[in-house]
C-alpha cells in the first residue's frame, strides 16, 4: 500500500494494520531461517509497509501537538 492509502485510515485502523505487518514480517523472517524459500522482497515490502504506517502515525501525531500549541 502507498502512505496515501494508510492517511485514509483512522488511527485505530492504522495500529491493526501495524500490528498484522509486524506479525507478517516475524512470520516471514521465521521462514526464512527454517531455510524455506522466502523471496526478499518480502521482507523487505513488510519493513516498507511497516515505515510508511508509523511516519503516517507520527505525522497526525505532530498535527496534533502544533494544533495543540496554537490554540494557547
């Protein structure tokens, strides 16, 4: 998914879908070690996915807090 797919998200949504990537990836880095044949470019689009939903995490984060401070 592209980081503008996840901004649609609510937050809730979000920290599911970060929960199920983190899931994925130690599933697939497990394979991995038990030598099954596990593409890298698995691994490394679950690392991608799991980056793009936290800087949209901390994005709406940091609204928050700026809105937060104006309003003082």
């Amino acid at each position: 998914m592209k980081a503008d797919d996840y901004r649609g998200m609510t937050d809730e949504e979000m920290r599911e879908k970060l929960e199920d990537l983190r899931e994925s990836l130690y599933r697939l880095r497990h394979r991995r070690a038990v030598e099954e044949d596990v593409g890298t470019g698995q691994i490394g689009e679950a690392r991608k996915d799991i980056a793009r939903v936290l800087t949209v995490l901390r994005e709406r984060e940091l609204e928050r807090v700026i809105e937060g401070s104006a309003h003082e």
